[in-house]
C-alpha cells in the first residue's frame, strides 16, 4: 500500500518543476517582481529557489531562499550616490557607468560564497529565470545545469533584450530608452534616435560584451562562446505592455507581462483609512521608491517640497524615512505605504512618483495621473512616455522648486484630461484574455514541457550580422547588375566599333571610287 501510495505521489510529482530564479541585481523593485512570480509558481506546487539579496524572514512553502550578502552595502556605496549625482553627466557617461557597474555587481555576485556553494551543489533544476542586467556573462549558469532559460527583463524591452531573439525594432518608430521621445518622431527624433541607438550598440558590442566575455572565461572557463549561450535562450518576459508603451513587433518568444506584479487592493490599516476617506477634496500620494532617500536629497530641495505641500487643500501621503518637525496638518508621513492599496483609493487626485517602472505601471493599472521626478536607470523614458501620452507632466530633478512642483501638481489635479487618459490606459492594460501572472505561469510551464521550446526561436540567431542584414545578397546583387552593366557596354562598345569600322571601310571605297572617277 505505502509503495502505491509513493508511486502515486512520484507520479503527482511529474507536474512539479525544480526552478532557479537569479535576481542578483540589488535593487528591491527587481525582487518584487522576481519573487512574485516565483510565488505564482510555489503556489502551483513547483520547487521554487530564489537568488537574491533580499531574503524574506518566513518565505512560503516550496520556496527557498538564497541569500547573496554584500550587494546591498555596495548598492548603497556606489550605484545610488552616482546615480543621483549623474544628471549633468553625459549621454556617454550614462552608458558607460551602466556597463562598468553592471561588471561590479556580477563579479561581486559571482565570488559569493553560497553562489560558489550552488554551482558546486549536485542539485537539479528543470528551468532558470534570469533577471537581465548586462550580465550576459550568467548565462553560463544554465548551461552549467544543463537547463533551458528565460531572461526576465524588468524594464520591458531594448536593444539588451533585442539582441538575444533577433527582436526587430527599427529606429523609425521604436525610441531608444535614453532618449525620451514618443513612438511617432519627427525627423530630427528620428535622426537622433537613429545615431544613439546605433551608438548604444556598438557600445554594447565593443566595451559590454567585451567585459561579459571577459567575466565568462575567468568563472566558467569550459563554458561555449558567449554568443552561442545568448543564443540559446528559449524566452524573454518583458515588464512592459502595449497599452503603456505602444505597439511593437515582438516575435513569439517575447512575451509582455507587465502588470504581473500588481495585486488586488486589500483592505486599508484604520487610521490610514480614515485619513483618506476624510480627503474629500482628494489626496496625493508623494513617494520617491525604494533607492531614493532623504540622505540623498539636499535640504533646500527637501524644503521646496513641504513649502509645496503646506499650500495644497488636498491631503498629502509621503512615504518618506525622515520625520519632520513641525509638518503642516495636511500631510502624513512614513517609511513604508501599501502603494497599490493606496492608488486603489477613490479618493487619489495624483501619484508624485520618481517613475520607476513599477510604479508607473501600478499608476496605469489603477488609472492614476503622475507627476514625475526621474532620478536615473529606465525612469526618464517612462515618465516621458506618461508626458508624450499626456496622462502625466514632468519636473526635472534640477528644476524642482517649490512653484515648479505646486503648478505641476494644480495642473494634474485640475485639469480633467490626465485622469481621463490615466483611466484608457487602465481600462487597456485590464482588458486581456488571461491576467498577466497566469500568463506568465503558463509560459514558464510551456518552456519547461517542451524542453526550451525552441520552435519558438526565429532562425534569425543562426545568422551572422552580415547574414541578417543581407549583406551578401546585397554583394551578389550589386555584382550582378554591375556584370550587367560591364557587358552591356562592352556589347554597346563592340557594335559601335563594327559600326565604325563598316563605315570607315564604306567611306574608303566611296574615296577610291571617286578617285578612279
Ligand atoms: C507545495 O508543493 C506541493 C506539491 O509539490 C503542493 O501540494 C503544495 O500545495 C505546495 N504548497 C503551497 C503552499 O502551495
Ligand atoms: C541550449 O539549451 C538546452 C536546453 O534548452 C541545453 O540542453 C543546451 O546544453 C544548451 N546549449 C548551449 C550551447 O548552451
């Protein structure tokens, strides 16, 4: 009986996958969205690890938990500082701090301890998601596991993301993340689009894939060249959908899933509750993420926007990690909001946000107008995009000021059309035949039944670049209409020469006929 009883439950078991989640990169909004589809996935019965540096004190049932220590406090020392520091810096600059910062964090990851644990570890998986933040490099960790991968991008889609499935994306109609124009450029758009994004590429090619290789042959020194382990990827979740971002061509193993993250409202605390629903001129929620502290911002700046506050009539939440003295009576402050819970109120006039990803999406999912203050990374092309669809307004960080923040927040507030297109955008992003978490459930289960799924691949990625871009048809094309034009004027030249030699030869005997005469 007991051995039935076993057979039964290996069997039961066939639908239960071991799967690898790595979100090395320190940032918390990339473990929120890691570990909420990892719990999808726990809830469904599969074994589920997590790679992070984020921990959970009591993490769930079939999820387990690998700490990589030490990111963190190279977060706070490096990334952020600079980050916030980088706004007069260069278009060059951005680009290469991303790059030479992304290296540290996968060297950092990859000399861990329990990193080093896990790769010498016998165990098996059946499937690894991989968070994708110029770490090309860890791709080699699926083929150390001999196991199919899927690339979680969480800032939706790029040229980074484009390049491992031959995603078409041309410079005429899809902006680059580090410019900020809308989908329908003008020409001078398009031109400047065209040069940063080919810039980007050949940065990509010549200084990233350069420190990725690099990064390969020092860790995994038996592992395939890079461009065959990017190549082998069997899928890219994308946090991005259409209704934000506009359409796009995406080739089936690309697969849009934003909004996956975000839950249905649970009921407020009391007090919070009760400070909202007494917001009967409406309320603001101000909140700056996860990486921006007030350490980070100066006092002036800091000033400008309680000044702001004290002279709004709406209410004001402020997820903030300082307590102020003397805060006007209009505005509650805390370390930490259920932000979703919150833009689910009625009572929510704007969200003041600094335009991350996550919250721009939970802003469009709940239908809320934003007032944006990007900082750095993808925040500067999201809240262009919430301006150029005219469901959010701008200020720049360096031009924050007390009357710039109070004239962007009256305009939100006042003028109908921002929450009237916050509202599409909602209905949109809502209206899709499976939620997008079930969606996204549906697609790792698929990649792992089919074994990586690579029916799914164009066979884009077993061309070449001069392949791809026809650049041998090209050569073979203009070869032969070049062979045809050389002969067509060489047949011209000969029967122009047999024309004048008939005539010379006519002319002669006209000559000595005349002579004779
Ligand atoms: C854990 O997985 C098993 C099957 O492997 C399943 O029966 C159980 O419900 C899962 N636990 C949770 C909390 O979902
Ligand atoms: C490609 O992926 C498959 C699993 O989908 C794996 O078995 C194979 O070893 C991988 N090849 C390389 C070169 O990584």
């Amino acid at each position: 009986m007991k051995v039935v009883l076993l057979l039964f439950a290996c069997l039961l078991q066939v639908d239960s996958a071991n799967i690898l989640a790595i979100f090395h990169f320190p940032c918390k909004s990339h473990h929120i969205l890691g570990s909420t589809l990892l719990k999808a996935l726990a809830r469904r019965g599969h074994d589920v690890t997590m790679v992070s540096p984020f921990p959970f004190k009591d993490p769930m049932e079939n999820y387990t938990d690998i700490d990589i220590t030490g990111m963190l406090e190279y977060k706070e020392n490096h990334i952020v500082p600079k980050f916030v520091a980088s706004h007069h810096s260069t278009m060059y600059d951005k680009m290469t701090f991303s790059i030479k910062n992304a290296e540290e964090v996968v060297e950092l990851f990859l000399i861990n301890p329990n990193i080093r644990k896990l790769l010498n570890s016998r165990k098996r998986y059946d499937l690894i998601i991989l968070n994708w933040a110029m770490n090309d490099a860890l791709l080699a960790i699926p083929h150390h596991f001999n196991v199919p991968v899927i690339v979680f991008s969480s800032i939706g889609s790029s040229l980074l993301t484009n390049k491992i499935t031959r995603n078409p994306a041309p410079y005429s109609y899809i902006p680059n993340l580090f410019v900020n124009y809308p989908n329908h450029m003008s020409l001078m758009q398009r031109l400047n689009n065209a040069f940063w994004s080919i810039y980007f590429e050949v940065l990509d090619c010549f200084v990233n894939e350069k420190i990725q290789k690099k990064l390969l042959q020092k860790h995994f020194p038996n592992a395939p060249p890079l461009q065959d382990l990017i190549n082998n990827v069997s899928l890219v979740f994308l946090n991005s959908h259409y209704s934000v971002e506009g359409a796009r061509p995406y080739l089936p193993n690309m697969i849009e899933i934003g909004g996956f993250h975000v839950e249905e409202p649970e009921p407020l605390k009391t007090n919070l509750k009760a400070f909202l629903d007494a917001a009967s001129d409406g309320f603001i929620f101000f909140s700056l993420g996860t990486n921006v502290k007030s350490s980070h911002l100066p006092k002036e700046k800091l000033e400008n926007i309680v000044q702001t506050f004290k002279k709004l009539e709406v209410k004001v939440l402020w997820k903030f990690e300082r307590y102020f003295e003397n805060l006007p009576s209009n505005v509650l402050v805390d370390e930490w909001f259920p932000q979703t819970d919150i833009l689910a109120h009625s009572n929510i006039r704007a969200f003041v946000t600094h335009g991350g990803r996550l919250s721009t999406i939970e802003a469009a999912y709940y239908g809320v107008p934003i007032v944006g203050i990007p900082f750095f990374s993808d925040q500067e092309y999201n809240i262009a995009d919430s301006v150029n669809n005219k469901y959010g307004v701008k200020v720049a960080y360096e031009e924050l000021s007390e009357q710039s923040l109070t004239m962007s927040l009256l305009e939100i507030i006042n003028n109908p059309m921002y929450r009237n297109n916050a509202k599409i955008k909602a209905s949109i992003l809502r209206d899709q035949p499976l939620k997008p978490l079930d969606n996204a459930v549906y697609w790792v289960e698929y990649v792992i039944k089919h074994k990586g799924a690579s029916h799914l691949q164009a066979s884009a990625t077993k061309l070449n670049w001069f392949e791809y871009m026809l650049i041998d048809v090209t050569i073979i094309v203009i070869t032969l209409v070049l062979l045809l034009f050389i002969s067509v004027y060489f047949a011209f030249k000969c029967i122009i020469n047999l024309l004048k030699h008939m005539y010379s030869k006519q002319s002669k005997k006209v000559k000595q006929g005349k002579k004779r005469n």
